[in-house]
C-alpha cells in the first residue's frame, strides 16, 4: 500500500518536473533568441547550432510527457529518473558549452537539479545527482574554452556545487528524522486512542466502530454477525487472592486466547470483552462458541488459577437491527449464561422468556 503511494507520487512529481523543464528550456530559448537579436554570438558556433539543443530537449519532453508517462507511468521509476536526470544534467553541461560566457548566468540551474530531484524522490537521488553535476562541471572547466579562460569563476561554482549541497542534504536529512518521529508519535497516540492499554485490544471506542462497519458491511453484502459478550466467571476471586498483579497477566491471558479464537474482538473494561463474528448459519455460531469456551478455561502455568467465562451471543439482524439493542441483548444473554451454571454459552433467543 505505502509502495504504490510512493509511486504515484513519485509519478506526479515527474509530470511536474516534465513542465517545469519545459517551461525553464524555453525561457533559455527565449533569451538566446534575444541575445542573437541584438547583436550576441556564440563564439564558433552558429545560431542554430546553438538553439537546436534546448529545441531537441522540449521536443523530447512533449513526447516523454504525452506518450511515456501515459502509457508505461510506472515502468522501470527510479531507473527511468536517474537516467533523465543523467540527461538533464549533460544537456546542461552541452548547453553551457556551446553558448559560452551566456552560460554564466543560468550555473545556478545546475544547483536547482541537485535540490529538486534530492526533494522529490529523496536523499539517494540527491546524491547521485550531486556526484553527476561535480563531474560533469569539472569537465565542463576542462573542455571549455571559455570557462578555461574563467577558471577562477568556474572553480567558485564548483566550490558552490560541492558545499551547498552538503548543508541542504544535512538540512533534510534532520528534517526526515523530526518528520519520522512525529510519524511515530502520531502512530502511537492513534493506537493508544482506540486501544486498551493492558491487553492492546481495540477499547470500547474502537469497539463502537468496528460494530458499525459490520453493520455497513451487512447492508452492502447481506452478511449476518453475531456479537458474543463474555465475562469472565470469578475474576474478582483471581484479584482477591492472588493480587490484581497477577489478575492483569489473566486478562493478557485471556485476551490473547479470545483473539485467537475471534479476531475481532475488544475489551470493554474489567473482565468484559466482545467479539464480532461474521457467520452464515447457527452451527458456525455454537462451533465458535464452543471453542472459545474450550480455549479460555485452559490451564494456566499457575494450575491454582482457573479460568472459565460466560457468554452471550446476539444476532444481526435476527435479534434487532439496532447496534444498541444487539449490545443490550448480548449482555442480557451472558448474565442468564451465568445463571445456568457459568462457564457456558447463551444465545438471546434461548434467554428470553
């Protein structure tokens, strides 16, 4: 699930930086028309030399934009990016080359590249991309005639390349770890909020949801539920004489043998629980009763110590189609489980006058 996130972010994050590209190569376009305009030129190189480079980019772009991303959006991702990034970086450095000192003032782009792709598909990126701008800026000071003929300003922007980036990448990567934490803190106090904290059970709240879901579930696919309410049978006699210490490791106990039985289930407070059971006949009902009756009044370590519980079983929508009355009924039968003996099950039904 996160994965698939990732990468349709990832994806809108590449559209985006397809227009950006475009829009950023047709202002460079725009100005070197301008600058031939009134009188500028390229050293050896002619006009047209010069402008078919950005021409080929935005061409290429409207092409990966319409078609690439359209029709293969997740093909080969962070392959596809390093690549593009590669090239984008290279066409720079060719674009810098061919134009000469014009060249000076769009340096900073290169800055631009290392920030951008580190912001948008993280850290691992952003430094690959900064190693690719240090090497082919140093390339670029090598072959260059004119940055040869302006190494002091060449190697400034190198110490810019290699400096900057550094500080950014240190910035975020303290920020991704604030971020994280707050990510767990934010995880944890929602656990904590529909949880109890003794038996990490979902609580009464988140009880109250997961009863209103299967309701939602029944109207759309006409799956019937049943709620089994279950109190333990003298857990007041565990607290009394073996300390409430000792009757918490009980409920841990007895909440892990529930959930084994019934996954959806929650503690209501005390020696309370509830189970949600989805089902399509009584004896699925009476089998899962059974079992969990079996599985709770198992041995504990402490053999001095018995556990057994009482249940009540209320059906949706059998017994009522009213959330507060399927709760109200399911009490109702486990007191009258009680009353029969404990240690037992009881449907509402089977407890009514």
């Amino acid at each position: 699930m996160e994965l698939a996130l990732e990468q349709k972010q990832t994806f809108k994050n590449e559209k985006m930086q397809v227009i950006l590209r475009i829009a950023l190569v047709s202002i460079f376009t725009m100005n070197l028309f301008y600058i031939y305009d009134n009188g500028g030129h390229f050293g050896t190189y002619s006009f047209f030399d010069v402008v078919a480079l950005p021409l080929v980019v935005i061409v290429l772009n409207i092409f990966y934009y319409f078609i690439f991303l359209k029709h293969f959006p997740f093909l080969y991702q962070n392959v596809r990016i390093i690549l593009i990034m590669i090239l984008d970086i290279v066409a720079t450095i060719i674009a810098f080359y061919l134009v000469g000192e014009v060249g000076i003032y769009y340096a900073g782009a290169l800055l631009w590249f290392i920030i951008g792709y580190g912001t948008r598909y993280g850290i691992k990126i952003g430094y690959i991309t900064y190693v690719t701008v240090i090497l082919s800026w140093i390339a670029l000071l090598k072959y260059s005639p004119y940055w040869q003929a302006n190494i002091d300003v060449g190697i400034g922007w190198l110490v810019a390349y290699v400096v900057l980036p550094l500080y950014y990448f240190k910035l975020i990567s303290e920020l991704q770890k604030k971020i994280a934490m707050l990510h767990q803190d934010v995880t944890e106090s929602t656990f904590r909020a529909g949880h109890d904290s003794l038996t990490q059970l979902p609580n009464r709240n988140l009880f109250e949801k997961m009863l209103h879901e299967s309701v939602e579930r029944y109207k759309l696919t006409k799956e019937k539920f049943a709620l089994f309410f279950i109190d333990l049978d003298g857990f007041k006699k565990i607290n009394d004489v073996h300390g409430h210490e000792m009757g918490d490791i009980v409920l841990i106990e007895v909440s892990k043998r529930i959930r084994e039985i019934n996954r959806f289930s929650a503690r209501m407070g005390g020696d309370e629980f509830v189970s949600i059971v989805h089902y399509t006949d009584e004896k699925e009902l009476r089998d899962r009763a059974d079992a969990l009756l079996k599985r709770i009044s198992q041995k504990c370590k402490d053999e001095s110590i018995v556990i057994s519980a009482s249940i009540g079983i209320a059906k949706y929508p059998e017994d009522s189609k009213s959330t507060y009355e399927i709760k109200k009924y399911s009490d109702e039968a486990m007191y009258r489980a009680k009353q029969q003996g404990k240690n037992r099950y009881c449907f509402f039904m089977e407890a009514s006058p």
